[in-house]
C-alpha cells in the first residue's frame, strides 16, 4: 500500500430555507447557527475537508422568499461550501434572477445541462476541480428536465432531456476534463434517488465517476447505496442533518481504499453555534418579524401533513379551503405544494406563507368522468411511492380506493356516487400543475380544453388562503378516507 490520504466530504442537500433551529424533544435541532458549527468545528478538526450542496438551497421561509434568495445567497456564503449544484428551486424566481443571484454567490456553482436553446450555450460552469490537500477533486453538476417543470415556460432555457443524455454528458465532461492528476470523479446532481440509480447504470467505468451526492427526493439514508460499483447518497432534507464521507485515497494506487458515509444529525450535543451566523440571521429574522408575526387565525388543534404521498389533515384543509365557495368542484391540491409537516393550533401569517410558499394562479378545467379516472390511475403508478411524481389532495365529496397490487382503481366516487365515464366534473389546478398537466395527470390537455376553455379563476392562492382562515376560527380538518391505498 502506497501513501494513503485521508479525505472528509460533507454535503447537504434540500435545506429549503430551513434556517432556523426547531425544538425537538426539549433540544435545539438544526438550524444555520448549529450547522455552520458543524462545518467549522470538522474543518478545524480534520486537514482535508470540502462541503457541497446539492441544490434546493430556495424557498421554504420567509427569510428566502421576502428577499427572494438574495438572503439565502448571503446566508450560504457565510457557510462557505467549496461547491454547489442547481436544484429545480433555485428557477423559482426566474431564470435571469438565477443569473444574477450567482454573480452574488462567492463559491462555485457547477450544472453541466442547463443551456441557452439558441445556441446551445451552457448557462453555468459544468465542472469545477478542487485541489485540497494534494488531492484534485472533479465536481460535475446535474439537473434533468424531469426535474425542471417549473422553468417550461422559459423558452430561451433548456436541459438535455432524460437520464440518458445526462450521463453523455457526464461522459464528455470526463473524456475532456479529466486528466492524469485527477484523483477522484463527484457527481453532484439533483435528480432524486431513483434517477442516481439509473444514471449510476449508465455511467461507463472508464469515465471513472467515484461517487454520487444527490438530492430532490428528500431521502433519509441509513447506508451508502451502491450502483454499478458508486456509492449514491443523500442527506434527507433541511438543516437537522448533514452527509458525511471520510474518505482514504491510495496516492501511489490511485484509488479509493476505504469509503466511509453516514449522515450527522445536527443538534446541541454534535454542533456548537456559530456566532457570526448568528448575528446574520438574527438580522434578516428581526426584519421578516416585524412584518410576518401576526396571528392569521387558531386551528382546533395542530394538524399534519406527515408524507406527500397518502391523504392528511392540512391536504384536506387547504383542498377544501380553495374549493370553499368556489365555481368548481374538485380542488386537486398539489401534495408537494404543502410544506410544513405540521402547523398550528396557533397560525401566524409567517407560518401560513412558508406552508404555501408556490402562490399562483388557479385554473379550472372540465374533465368527463373517464378523464378523471385516468388522471388518477397516473398519478398512482408505482413512482408515486418513491416520491418522485407529483400526488395530490383532493376537496371534500372525493372517494378513491386504490389497489397497489393489481394497479386498479376499486372505488372512485363524488358526493357518495359512483363517477361514470359521460360525468362532467370542473376540477382546479395550480398554475404549476396546469402548465404541466400532460406530464403529471397523464391526459393530454388539448384533449380536455376541448371539454371547456380552462379559465384562471384566481390570481393568487394565497389571497383565498388567507381570507379563509382570517374568517374561520378553530378550523379542524380529519383524514376521512378520500384516499384509501390497498397494499
């Protein structure tokens, strides 16, 4: 064995501006302050360290959204991450504010397929090499257009299209870029677990990708996962945790000899505050206080919204909030649409916004009752229960039994009736959805706009949020059975 260097990877991915601590049995967990306390004290621990974020940095609080990212900008380059790569949240304000925020970024932010469809034109830096401790470190970014559904209206913008011309691309980069005094290959992609999985297959041995940090699906890992011999992983969502590899590298055998990974939870028992970020906080939370802590209303108890991916309390409460005195009659609230886990009994305005962060339009359409059925057999194909589709909640009067087995569709009705297929229903999107109906519901929306032109019925969701809640007190809302999964 020749001379053996030893180096520390950690990353985050998906922080969604969760920036501030929470209290999770009577201990402060996570927050900026605690993992900047983190990164620090390994830094100050270990010779060799590099942290990387793989996308998602936006949205999520108020702190992100009244600045519109500025903040979240000066909050990360506080962190000081050697790298990052895009996430599908970092489009949300446009792909020029995009453009303009990483000007303001003071550490590398790499994407190897997003570009400029007029002349094909990268819109960022696809690679960058970091050089830490002898070692020199190749860093590829990944964003695929499955991802990217928020952007489609930006016609000038574009991504390779699937998984397929990703890792062609990651080939390229590797063929041109990486040279004899590279030492080790990262994927840093924001694609979600089952997509690493399928890249990681397609990724020649010779382009010698080491190892995949991903993010976009929020998964919590226990262990690396290994594909086609690259370790994939991923640290969940937020700022409570954080992924961590200790690597030891062969100098003389140039290769890996020891993988080390696992994920830290960031609390007061693993990371000390750091005080610098601290006073930053503390400074943009005083201005977002002042204007967002007020109280909106008071539920009858704290309600949930455990998992996207199954009916819950709020995603009945908001879908029947927007359906509430409205010209429609179904509200198919977008399930990833609803941010927190749980909110209430007290509800201030800060909480409302950060719980409903995407506000947009709303769009009725009329489908017949065969259309609706289909929209409903898409969304509940087997991807769904991987998180990587878009699911839904649906307003009251609503009845699907769903069999996960056999893929059928064993109950389907609308106030106590069966939906036949000649049935003319209004239902309501987001615009997000609208704009990617055929995509995400399975049914072509030429085909149901000939039904009816879809009409936009409200200009912001939030507005009829709001309204609701200010004049409803001690709301409560119930997982009643809209949505029955059979295994």
């Amino acid at each position: 064995m020749g001379e053996i260097k030893k180096l520390t990877i950690l990353h985050s991915n998906d922080m969604h501006g969760d920036f501030l601590p929470k209290t999770v049995d009577g201990k402060e967990t996570g927050g900026l302050t605690r993992l900047s306390g983190y990164i620090n004290k390994v830094r100050a621990e270990k010779d060799n360290v590099i942290y990387a974020i793989a996308g998602d940095m936006f949205r999520g609080s108020i702190i992100d959204s009244e600045y519109m990212g500025l903040s979240t900008i000066d909050l990360m380059n506080n962190l000081t991450p050697d790298v990052a790569t895009i996430g599908n949240h970092e489009v949300d304000y446009g792909i020029a504010h995009l453009l303009f925020i990483e000007k303001c970024a003071k550490f590398p932010i790499i994407n190897a397929n997003m570009f400029v469809t007029m002349n094909n034109t990268r819109m960022f830096r696809p690679y960058i090499n970091l050089e830490v401790g002898g070692l020199r470190i190749l860093c590829i970014g990944i964003l695929t257009e499955e991802v990217l559904a928020s952007a489609k209206q930006e016609k000038l913008v574009g991504t390779f299209i699937d998984i397929e011309e990703a890792a062609k691309e990651v080939g390229i980069i590797c063929d041109n870029y990486r040279t004899v005094n590279t030492d080790l290959v990262v994927l840093l992609t924001h694609i979600g677990l089952e997509q690493d999985r399928k890249l990681a297959e397609l990724l020649h041995p010779d382009w010698g990708v080491d190892l995949i940090i991903g993010g976009h699906s929020h998964t919590f890992m226990e262990e690396a996962e290994y594909v086609n011999e690259i370790p994939i992983v991923q640290a969940g969502t937020g700022t409570g945790i954080i992924g961590r590899f200790d690597l030891q590298y062969d100098v003389d055998d140039r290769q890996l000899k020891e993988i080390r990974w696992r994920c830290d939870p960031i609390n007061e028992d693993t990371a000390p505050k750091d005080p610098i970020m601290e006073d930053l906080l503390d400074s943009y939370r005083t201005e977002t206080d002042r204007k967002y802590k007020r109280v909106v209303t008071r539920f009858a108890r704290k309600l949930t919204h455990p998992s996207r991916e199954q009916e819950t309390e709020m995603g009945n409460l908001y879908a029947d909030a927007i359906q509430w005195e409205s010209s429609f009659d179904i509200m198919m609230m977008g399930s990833g649409a609803i941010r927190k886990k749980e909110m209430g009994p007290v509800v201030e305005y800060q909480d409302m916004l950060e719980n409903t962060p995407f506000d947009d339009k709303l769009w009725m359409l009329e489908v017949t009752g065969a259309q609706f059925r289909r929209m409903v057999q898409h969304i509940m194909r087997d991807e769904a229960w991987l998180g990587d589709t878009e699911f839904y909640q649906y307003s009251k009067g609503v009845r699907i039994v769903y069999r996960k087995s056999t893929h059928t569709i064993e109950e389907l009705k609308f106030r106590g009736e069966d939906i036949t297929d000649e049935q003319r229903i209004k239902i309501a999107l987001q615009n997000y959805h609208y704009q990617n109906f055929d995509e995400f519901l399975g049914v072509p929306l030429s085909e149901v706009a000939a039904n009816m032109k879809p009409r936009c019925v409200a200009t912001s969701v939030n507005n009829i949020i709001e309204e609701y809640f200010s004049t409803n007190n001690g709301l409560d809302s119930h997982v009643e059975g809209r949505i029955v999964i059979l295994e």
